[in-house]
C-alpha cells in the first residue's frame, strides 16, 4: 500500500485549536481520570484492532510459509486476530503483519506511542521473535536521526511453563524481562515524547522502566512497524491479538495553547494518567 496513506492529513492530526482548548478546558475540570483516558487520545497513525483481519486495516501479510494460519478468532469473549504454525512444516515459519512508514521523523520528534494487547494460548518458553511487535525506526532513544543505523523496539511475547505471560524488551546491551503472575490479556505500551532520552514501558497504565534504549544495528531500510510470529522456528503456542495501536502523541506546542497555568496542570494529568488506566498487576523483573 501507499505508506503515505497511513497518516492522516496534517491538518488532522492535531485538533484546530479552538476545539482544542475547549477540550483542554474540559480536561482540566475533569475529576475522573477514567475520562481523561478518552479525552486525551493521541492520532491513531495505524492499528490493528480485535478480529479484524490486518490485511484490510492497512497491513501487509508476510509469510514465511502459506501454511502459516491468521484467522479470526474468539477467545473467550475477546475478539482477536489469531497466528500459528497451522499445517506449516518447513523451516519458514513465520507470519507478519507488517506496515511501511515513509517516514516516521514527524511523529518521532513529537512523541509516539505503541499499545499491544496480546495473549498467549498455550505455553512458549521460546522468549523471542516467535510473539512480537516491532517499531523498526530510524531514530534512537534519545531521538537523534541517523541514516545508517536502526533502532528496534521490539516487545517479545512467551509464557512460563505454567502458561503466564512473559515480556522482554529487545535491548542493546542486555534485554529486560517481565514476568507476570497470569495469562490474561494485558496492555503493553512504549511511549516516547521529546527530550525523553529512553522509551518508557508500561505494564496496564503502570510505569516499569523509563529508560528502554531498544536495539541498534546497521541498516537503511525505511521505518516499519510488525506483529506476529518473526521467528523461522516452531511453536504449537498460538498468539491471539486484541490490540496493535501506534499513535502520534500531540506535539508539544499544542500544550502551549492551552497557557502558561493550565499547561502544567495537563503535563500533569498526562503523566497521571499513564498511570491510572489500568490496574496494577504484580511484575517481576527476570
Ligand atoms: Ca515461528
């Protein structure tokens, strides 16, 4: 597809600014940061969303093998997008769904945001590519550009042997693990905003590390973002995907719109919020 497409005109994706400050206003007398969750909703620049088939939401199939199954599927009651090995026998087994980005510098330098929501349908102990999401950029943690090398920030899914989730962030230098306590659905986000020098990692709406560096390597391929299995080897674990979302955060002039008093109060509010959507689950670092 046309990468360009994944964007959404300019002028959309910051709202024009009288509605901006009336919903800045309204943010502001919220009580409940429930609602706050909502209100302040960054532009969705591509997601994939239940058991929508990827391939109609902006992504690109690649797979390995034509055996490699992506289906609809309902687990439980959650509506998801399921990937697995199905009657694949060879050594390619893997299938992605992948969307090019042309260019991502705007929402780099601006801030972005990348939520999964994932679960693991039997036990992978492999914690790696086999269960990933991948924002390949052309920017490093500290949002310096470079054209000759990439940075991978790249969540690797897998379970314990009894089935609980497991998360490792894809490092330079040493990866990070999070074990968790269950194997429900949960919500993975990196965040990124300007003069942050990491990426910050949270677990539901919870804080776990604000200094993720992700992995840089050579290259020169233009920014992408992936889910799915990127590993060649076997699982009978299936993925089931309930949510991919990248978002462009808003840029940080259109705070300034809102004043020099109310601004803090959002930045506030912002940062609040990051940690009041979600539940708190125990984590440990592995
Ligand atoms: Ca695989």
């Amino acid at each position: 597809m046309n990468s360009s497409s994944l964007f959404f005109p300019a002028g959309r994706m910051i709202p024009a600014s009288s509605s901006l400050r009336r919903a800045a206003t309204a943010a502001l007398r919220l009580s409940s940061f429930g609602l706050l969750c909502t209100s302040l909703s960054a532009a969705v620049l591509l997601q994939h969303q239940g058991s929508h088939d990827p391939t109609t939401e902006g992504w690109t199939r690649l797979a390995g093998d034509p055996g490699m199954v992506g289906a609809a599927y309902t687990d439980g009651t959650t509506p998801v997008w399921q990937i697995h090995d199905g009657t694949s026998t060879t050594a390619t087994r893997t299938l992605v769904y992948q969307s090019n980005l042309s260019s991502e510098a705007t929402p780099f330098l601006t801030g972005w945001r990348m939520s999964v929501s994932v679960r693991i349908e039997g036990n992978n102990a492999s914690l790696g590519a086999n269960t990933q999401a991948l924002f390949y950029a052309d920017h490093d943690a500290a949002g310096t550009y470079s054209a000759t090398t990439r940075t991978f920030y790249n969540l690797h899914f897998g379970t314990n042997s009894s089935g609980n989730m497991r998360v490792q962030l894809f490092q330079t230098g040493g990866n990070l693990v999070y074990n968790l306590t269950d194997s429900l659905f949960h919500e993975f986000t990196l965040e990124w905003k300007p003069g942050d020098t990491g990426v910050s990692f949270y677990i539901d709406g919870e804080l776990q590390t604000d200094a993720y560096q992700g992995f840089t390597a050579n290259g020169t391929q233009a920014p992408y973002l992936n889910f799915g299995d990127g590993n060649a080897g076997a699982t009978t674990a299936k993925q089931n995907w309930a949510l991919v979302k990248f978002e462009q955060i808003p840029e940080p002039g259109s705070v300034a719109l809102f004043g020099s008093l109310a601004a803090p109060g959002l930045y506030w509010l912002t940062r609040r919020r990051r940690r009041s959507c979600g539940g708190a689950i125990p984590v440990d670092l592995g």
